[in-house]
C-alpha cells in the first residue's frame, strides 16, 4: 500500500484547511498522520472524524488554522448512506457480526413504510447513540467495553436531523448466508453528534426487521463539500512532484464560516492587542449563505463573527461579551 511510504513536504504548508476526500478502511488519524508529512508540520487537527468502514469529506486545520476547529467540529453534516434491511449487527455497520437475521422483501408497500419510519426519524429527536462509538463510560471508550464483551446502552441524547430522505427504490437482495434483505441508499442531514449508524438501527427497528449501516459517505461539513477535496493519492502525487498542498487560506475559510466585519486600521490594531472594541461593531456583520454553529464550550457561539483588517486579512473572531464586541481568537499578523 502506497500510503506507507507518503513523501515528506520540501517546506512547511501553508496555515488553512485542506479538504480530503477520505478513503474506505483508513482511519481518520491515519490521515492526520499522512498529511504531517505532507504538509512537514506535526500542527495538523481535524474538525471531526469518520469510521474506517466510511469514505468523504474529512477537513483538516494546518498551523494555525487548527485553532479554528473547535469552531468547525459542530457544524451540520451531510451523508448519502446504504441501510440493508433484515439484519442487525453488533456494531451497526456491515463490519460487526450478524445478530439477528429477520430478513426483509421488498413488499409492494414498503416503500411507503420506509418513507413513514423515516419521516418519524426526522427533526430534533432523542438518539441513543450506537453501543459501539467513542463516548466513554466511566473513562472507557463504548466500544472497547462492547468489544469485551460488555452490554452497553448509552442514554439518549438530543440530536437534529433537518432531512431524512430514500433515494430511489430499494433493491431486493439476499446475505452472504441466504437471508433476504433489501437495501436503502438514503441521504443525510443532520446536527453534528447525530450516528447514522444509529439512524440504520431506528429504521430497522421501525420496520420490524432490524437493520445496519453498508456504506456512508460524507458529503458536507458545514460550507464545505467533498466535490471541492482532494483524495489521498492526488495530495501524495502533488507534494512527490514538489507541488504546494491545495489548502484553503484562514482569510477564505472564515468569510466561508463566519458573518465578516469590516474593521478600520485602528480597531484592527486594537484587537491584536487584546482590547475590546464598542458592542455595536458585531452589527456590522455581513453573514455567509451557511454560518457554522459551533458547540464551543465557552459559549461563543453562535453569536462568533471574523473582523478582517482594511486590507483583508483575517485579525481575529469575534464576539459579544459583557457589553463589548471582544476577540475570542486573535491571528498574528502576516501576509494571507
């Protein structure tokens, strides 16, 4: 495999974010470890991860665009995903073993069930996340306790789907051991937290037949697509052939991100140095077509715009706090 051998950038890439488009059965630290050598900087970050079993958009902070992340970790997802209906599994994906075997047929109605369970799915509903997931219980992970042999059951949890939807008619089939099952591309759009595993799950479980999860992709985080990422082996080609990373510059990625604030020289120079500015600058926010809401634990958002110098360049994200428009995150200063 290619991947073993990833050439070393002849220089340190530029800060910003680099969309890639993640191949099946490498894990999304394995891609963080790529692009360091890639991008010759140990300061690479991702804004959220995906399972070895999925492919997609997986969006990557470098230098000092990996302070933005905590911003882009709780952006709205979207997935186009494969529910094969009439067998659960442990894991909820195709790569657990089998548990129950019901079995499914394509029944002139269902369609119309699937369509009902999925609409009953849909909106701000309370998820039990799937067993086998990265939440810890009492300090260990979910699926290293399931994969001891552990029962776990996670206390649901508030999560939004803002679209639900079939894409085309499901396909008849049978299991690698004769059961009859029937396979359901769906596509996604959901809160960040939101299993579509566990979405496989609840659709099974609706239709009386029990249900996983055969192939996801995801397709959007937030503003950004994976039509617009690069996959592994053109990112490998570009740095072997002494090419820059393709990386989104800050400036780009937080008019992309945040509502842009025009700021005079002064105000520029004053929040470089730390110093609040008058509440009423935040209403000179311009939003973008897709803000990111972010989940930030200090509650900046979202309510975070980006203030950008009289020549453009990126000074600092911003927000109201105690009465004053006040930086939550300031960038040194040089050249975008």
């Amino acid at each position: 495999m290619r991947y073993a051998d990833v050439p070393r950038g002849t220089g340190t890439a530029a800060d910003g974010l680099l969309a890639v488009d993640k191949p099946a059965g490498v894990t999304s630290h394995d891609v963080v470890a790529m692009t360091r050598r890639l991008a010759a900087t140990r300061k690479v970050g991702h804004a959220g991860t995906l399972d070895p079993l999925a492919t997609g958009l997986l969006l990557l902070g470098i230098g000092r665009a990996t302070r933005f992340l905590t911003y882009l970790v709780g952006a709205d997802k979207t997935y186009l995903a494969t529910a094969r209906l009439g067998q659960a599994t442990l894991t909820e994906d195709a790569e657990g073993e089998v548990t129950t075997s019901p079995g499914c047929t394509a029944a002139p109605d269902l369609p119309a069930r699937i369509d009902a369970a999925l609409t009953s799915l849909t909106g701000e509903i309370m998820q039990v996340p799937s067993a086998v997931s990265a939440i810890k219980v009492n300090g260990v992970r979910a699926y290293a306790r399931v994969r001891g042999g552990e029962e776990v059951v996670l206390p649901a949890r508030p999560v939004t789907i803002h679209a639900l939807e079939r894409r085309g008619d499901p396909r008849p089939g049978a299991a690698a051991d004769g059961t009859a099952v029937v396979d359901v591309d769906l596509e996604v759009h959901c809160s960040s937290g939101t299993y579509v595993r566990a979405l496989a799950r609840d659709l099974g479980t609706a239709l009386g037949c029990g249900a996983h999860l055969t192939a996801l992709r995801r397709t959007g985080v937030g503003p950004f697509t994976v039509e617009e990422a690069d996959g592994i082996d053109s990112l490998i080609d570009a740095v072997a052939a002494g090419q820059a990373l393709p990386v989104l510059p800050l400036a780009v990625v937080a008019r992309r991100c945040f509502p842009a604030v025009a700021l005079e020289a002064e105000q520029a120079r004053a929040l470089r140095y730390g110093q609040a500015l008058p509440a009423e600058v935040l209403d000179r926010a311009a939003a973008p077509a897709h803000p990111v809401v972010s989940k930030t634990s200090a509650g900046d958002a979202p309510g975070v715009a980006a203030g950008f110098d009289p020549e453009g360049r990126l000074v600092a994200l911003l927000a109201h706090k105690g009465g004053r428009t006040r930086p939550v995150l300031v960038l040194p200063k040089s050249p975008e």
